[in-house]
C-alpha cells in the first residue's frame, strides 16, 4: 500500500484545489454562521421584561403593560402571552413587569424569534412611558436572575452616592457603541419618599403610641391577612386594604383615623404631616 504522502505527491493539483476549496469554506463558514458565548436556541419562547418611571402607581403600570401586550398580540407569529406585573419573588419593584411569549410553531410563522422580536421592537416603541426589552428563552444561561438583555456588567460601589454618580455617565457611553443596543440598567435611584412626619407631643396628648399609627397605615395598605374562606376545592385569604380608589394618592391619608387609647377616632392629619422627599443617595 502507498504512503499517504505518495498519492498527494501524484494528484497535486487536486490536492492543491482541495486545499483551496477548505480555506474558502472556513471563510464562508466563519462570516455566515452565527456566532456568541450560546448559540440562541430556536425555540418559540420569548420573554420580555418591561419597565416603567420609577414613580408610576400599579394601576397605570398595567395600562401600559396592557398595551404593550396588545401590539404583541396583534403579531402573526405570536400564539398566546402571560404577563405579570408587581412585586414578587422575581420582580422587586413595582415598576418593572414580565411577558412571556409563546409563538407559534416553525413551520406556521417561517421566521425564528430573533426575527420577532426584531419586527416587534418598532410597535412597541410607540407606547409612551414604558420599555420593553426581549430575548429568546435559553436552556443554558450564565447569569443567575431574570435581566433585560442577553448580557449583563455588574458595577460595585461601597459608596451609594458614587455609584449613582458613574452608572449613567457609563449607561450613556455603551449606548454610543455602534455594536450594543438596547443598553439598560437596573439601578433605581429615581423614586419618590414619601414621609410621614409625626407630631409626637399632639400624639402623645391624644393617647395614640407610633405603633397604633404603624398599625393602622399597615392595615389600609398592607397585606394584612385577616381570615381564611375555605371551601371544598381550594382557601382563600382573605386581605384587609383601603378601597384602591383611596390608595392613588397621599391625600388619601387625611381620610385616615387612628383610634386613641380612649376609644375615640382621630384623623392622622390632627397629629401628622406629610412630606414628599428624594431617596437619601441621590
């Protein structure tokens, strides 16, 4: 049997043109397939995380993630969705929210999700006061929380005025990187105080301790658990709250009565006052 060197020396110029043919292909190769730290998975899961001001109430909060679910719905790749806003295990304020989008089958919508939510982003800039930030669902991730873009760069500060100070100096220089897009960040330092300055000698008169008002605020806007319903399929807790109309607006708190240690009804505005403040690191 020849050495394999032999047959190379006898058809070079084949072996030349195969030699040829694999450095195009590598070439071709690295400039058409994609490329990143994962490969994006072509499932039809996309997920969207919104973000409101940082000062917006729940109710206008859900108007604008209704509308945002609206355009999505209107899409013809898009099956179905489940939004969700408020605070809970994954959202940790009020102004941020979370759409999961289920599309429809490949064959059905010919064009992946990438593609998607490419075509989605123009609509749903329309919707004033809202942002939403989309990505395809992954099996395999490195990060450890629910983000808004695919990769994330942690800034750390043991001053908090420091860190408020350099975060959106940076923000606003990856945004004028022509390769990034959708840049965002997760600080939230632009929200409203509001504080509840208590007249202690007025309250003191009138027989009403800091806790009996800690109560009485918790009670009208808290989750205060008062019973349980039970019935022959599932319980019910049951929350005792203000009616939301009275939840709005700081105002409300001049519709508030605390009860003395003498049994009568005093309005927390006799013996209070409120003042709205910024956030003690801005």
């Amino acid at each position: 049997m020849a050495a394999p060197y032999s047959f190379v020396l006898r058809y070079r110029a084949t072996t030349l043109l195969i030699t040829v043919a694999t450095l195009v292909g590598t070439i071709l190769l690295y400039i058409y397939v994609p490329k990143g730290f994962f490969p994006v998975q072509r499932y039809g899961v996309i997920l969207g995380v919104s973000e409101g001001p940082q000062d917006v109430s729940f109710l206008s909060m859900s108007q604008r993630q209704q509308a945002l679910a609206d355009i999505i719905l209107k899409d013809p790749a898009v099956e179905s969705l489940s939004s969700f806003i408020g605070v809970d295990g994954t959202n940790t304020t009020l102004n941020s929210g979370r759409i999961q989008i289920n599309l429809k089958p490949l064959a059905q919508r010919k064009i992946n999700a990438s593609d998607v939510i490419r075509r989605l982003q123009p609509e749903l800039a329309k919707v004033d006061g809202i942002s939403l930030f989309l990505q395809p669902i992954q099996d395999l991730t490195v990060e450890d929380r629910v983000s808004r873009t695919q990769f994330q760069y942690s800034l750390e500060d043991v001053d908090a005025r420091e860190l408020a100070y350099w975060t959106p100096r940076f923000i606003d220089k990856l945004k004028s990187l022509p390769e990034l897009r959708d840049v965002a960040s997760d600080q939230l330092n632009q929200g409203l105080v509001a504080n509840l300055v208590i007249d202690r000698d007025t309250a003191s008169r009138l027989g009403i301790l800091p806790a009996d008002i800690d109560n009485t605020l918790y009670d009208a806007f808290g989750q205060r658990q008062v019973s349980t319903i039970f019935t022959q399929l599932n319980q019910y807790h049951v929350v005792l709250e203000v009616d939301p109309q009275f939840q709005q607006n700081p105002d409300s708190l001049k519709s508030i009565y605390v009860r003395s240690s003498s049994g009568q009804q005093v309005p927390l505005s006799a013996f209070t006052r409120f003042e709205p403040a910024l956030p003690p690191w801005r």
